[in-house]
C-alpha cells in the first residue's frame, strides 16, 4: 500500500527552508535599514572586511600593522562587524559618507576594543559626520565631537582626519570620543553593561586626581598630560587614552602607574604589541 502523502511533501518544505534561510541572510548582509543595522546585525557571523576599506587601516593605524597575520585579521573582520551595525549619518554640509570616513570611525573604535572581543558600542549605533566644529545647541559652544547619552557619536570630519596626520603627538580625535563612549557603555542600562573592573577604573581615577591637581597647581608645568585633562576624570582618561596609544613609552616613563592600571582597563598594552605582536605580556 502507498503511504498517504501529507499536505506538503518535504520537497516542497525543504525547498520553503532553503529559501527562508537565503532571505534572512540576504536581510542581514545587504539590507541597512536604521532597524536592521540597531537590531539584526549584531547576529551576522563575522565576514571578511570589503577590500574598499583595508587600504586604510593600512595608511592610518600604526596598531593594526604591527599585529599578527592572525590578529590582523580579527581586527579586519571586527572593523566590518563595526561598520555593519552602525548608521553613518551626513551632517552639516557633508553630503557624501566615504569609506574613508567609516575606516577611521570603525578602526578607532575596534583599536580601543581589541581586548574585548564582543564590545561593539552597541548603545551608539549612530554616528553623525560634520565637516569641522559644529554648534551644540546644548552647550552653546563649538565642538570637536561628543558622545550623546541617547546613542549618538558625534564626529567632526576634519578633526578626527587631523587626529591621524601624527600617530606619536599625543592627539587622537577619533580614540579620545571612543573612549568617552567606552566609560558611558559600562556604567548606563544597555547590552554591554559592566563588562570591564571597575575597581581598577577607581584606582585610575584616584591616580588621576592626583595628577590633575599638581596640573592645575602649576607643580607640573612638564606633565604629559595636555591642561584640557584637567577638565573632569571622563576628559582625563580620554586625553590619557590618545597619549597612551601615540606616546606609549613616554607616558609608561613619566607615570608607569597610570600606564599599567590602563593596560588593565583595556586589556592592551601598547609597547608589548610594538615588540611583539602580542596584546599583553
Ligand atoms: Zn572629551
């Protein structure tokens, strides 16, 4: 006796499956909707960076370089992770977003991150582009950039391309807003919430105190620390990030404290990686 077929033979099942599974791939790679890039894009598997971005990685990111073969290639794959997840939104007279403009965005933030290889700002999922300083309406003075609470990153073109003229004057746009958003991301309600120690962000804090004071007493007219540190502790670890990255062995001689509580934040330590490839010791 034949068996009975039921309403769908598996053909027809496997063929719907197929299908199915080819459109949800297809949404996520292809498609950039604010809703995708803010939700779905966090669940595409890692692909390989698109060749229109590697040639600057290349000219602009002393980090990437100095790398493994095999680091270099996370980092890559990590960088169009990034780029994937975000939207990039013209302002300002900027009427074109380039490659070139996302690499440097992306790069800064993944050369900050590489020690947490699951960090993606995932809370700032836009990212705003102005041509030069920009008026805040909030603040009522002309900014460089800044990181907004309600998940923005604000970005001044011209500034964050300065940042990357010099990779050793100590000035980094790009790593400086980064690193406002990485202390934002630890400390508010969103999905990467607490994921670095912070007993020993308190302890950098507390050495950092100390040298905002003996800045602002004038007792330090040599320190490495340019006088805008002295604003605040969130400015402090900012402008310490840039030194940290562009004059790694000069910050580590004039403070190896602060220099090794950062290595601990951030799981990096910069003058190992120019040695030996390796992130840490
Ligand atoms: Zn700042």
């Amino acid at each position: 006796m034949e068996q009975p077929e039921g309403p769908y033979p598996l053909i027809v099942i496997l063929t719907f499956i197929f299908f199915g599974a080819a459109l949800v791939y297809y949404i996520l790679v292809y498609l950039d909707a604010p809703f995708v890039k803010k939700n779905l894009k966090k669940y595409l598997f890692y692909r390989n960076l698109q060749r229109i971005y590697q040639p600057y990685l290349i000219r602009y990111f002393p980090f990437y370089n100095a790398l493994s073969d095999r680091n270099k290639l996370k980092f890559e794959r990590r960088v169009q992770k990034f780029i994937d997840m975000k939207q990039f939104i013209p302002r300002g007279g900027i009427t074109d977003i380039t490659p070139e403009m996302k690499a440097l965005v992306a790069g800064s933030a993944i050369q900050l991150t590489f020690g947490y290889p699951s960090i993606y700002f995932r809370h700032f999922w836009r990212i705003l582009i102005y041509p030069d300083d920009y008026y805040s309406t909030i603040t009522q003075k002309y900014h460089k950039g800044e990181v907004n609470l309600g998940g923005i990153i604000v970005l001044s073109w011209k500034n964050l391309k300065d940042g990357f003229r010099s990779h050793t004057d100590g000035s980094h746009l790009g790593l400086h807003e980064m690193a406002h958003a990485l202390r934002l991301i630890n400390i508010i309600e969103n999905p990467e919430y607490d994921f670095f120690d912070r007993r020993i962000m308190q302890e950098f804090d507390r050495e950092a105190k100390k040298e905002i004071l003996k800045i602002s007493n004038g007792q330090n007219s040599t320190s490495i620390f340019r006088e805008y540190s002295t604003t605040n502790k969130d400015e402090f670890f900012a402008v310490a990030v840039e030194i940290f990255f562009e004059q790694s062995k000069a910050f580590y001689r004039y403070n190896p404290k602060l220099y090794s509580l950062l290595t601990r934040i951030l799981k990096i330590d910069p003058i190992v990686l120019a040695r030996t490839g390796k992130l840490m010791k």
